[in-house]
C-alpha cells in the first residue's frame, strides 16, 4: 500500500439511517483530490469520519488506513487519534471563528500546534517556525493579534498556517473558501495549493463549487446520496462525465453558455436517509428505468470510473 | 386623496422616465465615540453612488462583502435614508418622504432576500405568508390569488398548508419569490436570492427568476457577489467597490473587457470551468488580468 490515504468500503450511520455508503477512495502521495457533491451528499461526513471526528450518535464503519501509522483510524481510540490529527493528519473547515481559540493570541495557537506534537526542540524555536509559517501565507504581522480582530480570510490563513505546522501527509479543506469574497479566496486556494506542493503533502479538498475543485485538484470524486457515482482526473469527468448525475451538475453550473436558460436537475436533494435504494439518483433521472432499482455496479476502473445504469456516451461535449 | 404621489401612477409616467433614478448618494453611518476629545468616527458606507435603472432593465449589482451593496438596496427600498443625495422611483422623489406616503412604494417594489429560512416566519403557513403583502396593503387575500402564486413559482397548491421548515432551500426561495411578487409589483429587488443554494437548485431559482421578469414585465435589480451569476441574468452591472460604483456596463463588455482595475482583479478571481480546463491555475486566478491569454500575461 503506498497511497497516503485509503478508505475502504465506509459506511456511516445515524440508528437506522445510512447518510455514507459502501465509500472507497484513495490519495496518492503529493496528489490533489476533489470530493464534490451538493448538501446532503455526504461529502463532510466522509472527511469527519477520516479525521474521527463524527458526532457522538454517529458511526462509520469500513477502514480508513494513513500512510505511516500502524492502525485503522475507525475504531481507533481518542488518544491514538490525537497523536494523528495535526501531525500526520489536519484539516480546514469552512468557518475559521470556530476552529480558532478566541482567548489566544494566534502565534501562540500555531506554535502550540507544534509544541503538542514535539516537532520543534523548545518553545523558542516554536515561536521562530509560527513567525515564518505566519509569513508564508503572507501574515507577518499578527502574531500578536487575537482571532477577533482579523478579517474571515486572515483567519482562514492562519488555520492554514496551523494545519499545515507539523508538515502533515494529508491536508483536508471542508470548503474552506465558500465563506470568503472571490478575490479573497483566489489568495487562499493559491496559498493551499503552495503550502501543499512544497511540502509534498496530498490534498482532500471538499467543495460544492466544480469551477474551483478544476483549478486546484487533479482528481476528482463526485458524491451524491451518501455514495460516489463517479471519479476520474479533473479534465476527463469535467468534459465527457458519464454519471447521469455528474452531467446534470454540469449543464447546471455552466453560467458561461449565452443561453439564457440553464438546463436543471429536476426536483430537489431528497433529505438525508430519504434517497431511494437502487441507484440513489434515480428519482431526479430523466434516463431511469426498472434496472436503477437495483445498486448499478461501478464500471472501469478504480481511478476512472462511474456507477450507472445508462451513463452518457463517453467523449461527449459537457454542455450537451 | 389629497396624496402627492397619487399623481405619479403608472398612466402619467413618461416614457423616458427611469424606473430608479439614485444622484449623488452618500451614506455615512455613526459609529460610537471612542474618545470624548474627538469626534465619533463614522463609516462611509456609500460615497457618491449615481446610477439609472430603466423600466423593464435587468440590472446588476456586484460587489464583495462591505462595498455597500446592501445599503444601496436599502435606500432605494427607502428601508434607510441618505446622508445626502436622491432616490426617485419612477418619477417620484423618495429621499425624504414619510413612510406613509411611501404605500405606492411598498407595493411597487419587493424583494427577496437571501437567506429564505430568516425572511420567512418559521410560526406562519406558506398561505399566510403569501398573501401578507396583500393583507398589509389592504387588499382582499384571496385563496385564488394565493394558488396563482404557488403556481407561477413551481410549488404545489397543498404547500400552503404547510409551514417554511418544511420546505427545501430552494423551495423556501421559491416562496419568498411568491410573496414578493403577490401585490404585483413592477420592481423586483433580489438581494444574493441563490447564494446559499445548492448548484443544481440555483439553477432552478435563476430560471424561475428569469422567467418571471419576462412574463410580468418586470424591472429587475439583482445584487450578487457572484459576477457569473449576474452576467447570466442581467443585461446591464454595475461594480461597487468601497461605496463607489467604479465601473457600468452591459454585463457582457465588463466581464469580457473589464475597464477598472478592480473590475479586472474581480474577473480574474473568478474560477471557471473553461478556464480550469485550459489550464488555469491558482495563480493564475491572483495575476489580476482576465486570463483569456491564458498564461504569461501578468499586469
């Protein structure tokens, strides 16, 4: 095994609920991976349950292994999970107020990042690595500065200085710029892109906006209704998607075309749970058939590939 | 009625009239001492906006969080007053009348805002909420009209029955359009009405906009953060930034040659598709030039 990150068949539920299902992916090291899917997909579930984070009612089930530790991370313990998050593993949420201490001083908040994990020798020199991660994503002057008195992007900057402290594996980002101004997030998607690349790390980027999963990743993973229905680099499922789900998503979001009616998915995402056996997009398909009631098997392989019945020709034009 | 704006109805507007007219406005805010030696610092929210929107136009507004967008729509719904300057809808002057003259503008213009789970009482049925516009205007609320509504926004006739939680993100949408458009207004004011929907149901929500504009008629004023988002429904935008308008056009010459170099930085942070697949990258969103000569053309 020599991905950085491999889930196998997860599976997260709520009592009788399954809101992930039957879920495998894999990260290649240095690699930039999109996991894209509209609210309810089950997108941020599978990026919690990687980071054992789920909510306390919540489980998941299957295997996610990391390069470099010895253990599954399902089912692992508290303390063997902390030793992870951080240093082999970090993340970036959505909404920087809340991953941030509001009664520390943000150097601080880096260099304890560091000094939790021992990566640095002493306080001193963890002081010295904040100031200039800091100033990598262009913060030289807030190391003072309490997380109240920065901008949204300022303080998604120094989530980023702090996941990306301890040089970890994997880096995953919840939607880490749908809260920020476009020209703000244009500075943020570069810094991450950056901050990966010179540490080789791979990236789990999550995001419902396929413009910005095509400029950052070279992968990418389409969910819908808790599952994946199609994966593939970034220009083969933007320009011939096969998924009768990833097409519709598509036509959708392509403000571009003069036209000015934009071709719809009809109806709406069903509520978590409330998706239909067989496969889950069959309701809103204008392609379904008896056959979508039972689960369409994946097709291809495991880097390219789809999960539908009657998926589009291959090579079509995506604004068909 | 001894009402001045009774002079104003729709058979004597001249052709050439605007529908919104905004000179000059400027709008500071307040802010609380600080010291007592020192005045009260204040925020200059707008700085001298002037822009004319004509009957029947698709005008957009965009801006990032804090250029004063939100204000601007809020003194042209004359919800706040100007510093200085003036508002006139079609014909007649706003800026400083009283809100019980302003009845023929609560009725000619509505908006709909974008979060529909906070403009939506979660304790009202769909019905009520619908035909409050009317009730509040004196209207008779007829179930009839209600229905109609329902219709003309792609909902059922049973969804009066029930109440917003019920209701999807986008179906929300779709009630805030009904009730906005029940006293049949001739302004239409969305305020970010898709940012928080999903891509799919976004879809839904600009047609259903689009459409709607058409069939009545109306006059639209669309605010978005979104520059995409704008250049698919609107014919003319208008670039605030920090209170300043700095740039209107036909949305189609701004985004493709955008004059001011704000405007430039706001095009070229935009991610697309198309320019994804070309092989734009990161960078290439913060060089600040459009990047249809795609690389290597830095500022």
């Amino acid at each position: 095994m020599n991905s950085v990150l491999a889930v196998e068949d997860l599976t997260v539920t709520v009592r009788d609920k399954t809101l992930v299902q039957d879920v495998s992916l894999t990260v290649d090291p240095g690699e930039r991976v999109g996991l894209i899917g509209e609210s309810g997909s089950g997108k941020s579930l599978t990026a919690l349950s990687v980071m054992g984070l789920l909510p306390e009612d919540v489980h998941a089930s299957g295997s996610v292994r990391l390069a470099g530790v010895d253990h599954d991370l399902i089912g692992a313990d508290e303390r063997r999970l902390s030793r992870v998050r951080g240093r082999q593993l970090a993340i970036v949420f959505q909404e920087p107020m809340t991953a941030l201490n509001p009664t520390m001083r943000v150097g601080d908040q880096v260099a304890e990042a560091m000094l939790i994990h021992d990566t640095v020798p002493g306080r001193r020199a963890a002081r010295a690595a904040a100031i200039e991660l800091l100033g990598r994503v262009q913060l030289p002057d807030v190391l003072r500065a309490y997380p109240h008195q920065l901008s949204g992007g300022q303080r998604q900057r120094v989530v980023l200085a702090l996941a990306l402290a301890n040089d970890p594996s994997l880096l995953i980002c919840d939607e880490p710029t749908t809260a920020l101004d476009v020209t703000v997030q244009a500075m943020v998607l570069d810094l991450i892109v950056r901050g990966v690349t010179d540490r080789s790390s791979a990236l789990l980027f999550i995001t419902h906006d396929l413009a910005v999963v095509a400029t950052v990743c070279q992968r990418v993973l389409v969910m819908y209704g808790g599952r994946i229905v199609e994966s593939g680099p970034v220009n083969e499922v933007f320009t011939s998607p096969r998924h009768r789900y990833t097409q519709g998503l598509i036509a959708a979001s392509d403000l571009e075309s003069a036209d000015r009616r934009l071709p719809t998915i009809p109806g709406n995402v069903p509520a978590a749970g409330q998706f239909p056996n067989g496969c889950v997009f069959r309701t809103r398909c204008a392609h379904a058939t008896e056959i979508c009631a039972t689960a369409p098997p994946w097709s291809g392989t495991a880097s390219r590939g789809f999960a539908c019945h009657h998926p589009a020709p291959a090579l079509e034009p995506a604004d068909a | 009625m001894p009402d001045p704006t009774a002079n104003h109805r729709p058979s004597d507007l001249s052709v050439a009239d605007p529908a919104i007219r905004v000179v000059d406005v400027v709008r500071d805010y307040p802010r609380p001492r600080t010291s007592l030696l020192r005045p009260a610092p204040v925020v200059r929210a707008l700085r001298g906006v002037s822009l004319e929107v004509q009957a029947g136009e698709r005008f957009g507004i965009v801006g990032e969080s804090g250029c004063g967008k939100s204000t601007l729509l809020r003194i042209i719904a004359a919800l706040d007053r100007v510093t200085s300057g003036q508002v006139v809808v079609e014909g007649t002057d706003i800026t400083h009348l009283p809100e019980r003259r302003l009845r023929f503008l609560r009725e000619n213009l509505q908006l709909v805002f974008q979060d529909p789970m906070s403009s939506l009482d979660p304790r009202m049925r769909v019905r009520d909420i619908i035909a409050e516009p009317l009730v509040v205007q004196g209207h008779p609320a007829s179930g009839e009209r209600v229905r109609e509504l329902l219709e003309a926004v792609g909902l059922s006739a049973d969804a009066g029955d029930r109440y917003p939680h019920q209701f999807s993100g986008g179906q929300r949408q779709r009630i805030s359009i009904a009730r906005a458009l029940a006293p049949r207004p001739r302004i239409l004011i969305a305020d970010e009405p898709v940012s928080a929907l999903d891509v799919s149901v976004r879809a839904q929500v600009l047609n259903l906009i689009s459409d709607l504009v058409d069939e009545l008629n109306l006059t639209l004023i669309f605010v978005s953060h979104d520059l995409s988002v704008i250049k698919h429904v609107c014919d003319r935008v208008a670039v605030m930034n920090a209170g300043e308008i700095v740039e209107t056009g036909p949305t189609g010459d701004v985004y493709a040659a955008p004059a001011h170099p704000y405007t430039r930085r706001l095009v070229s942070s935009i991610p697309t598709l198309p320019r994804a697949l070309a092989g734009a990258t990161t960078a290439d969103l913060l060089s600040g030039t459009p990047s249809d000569p795609p690389k290597g053309a830095l500022a």
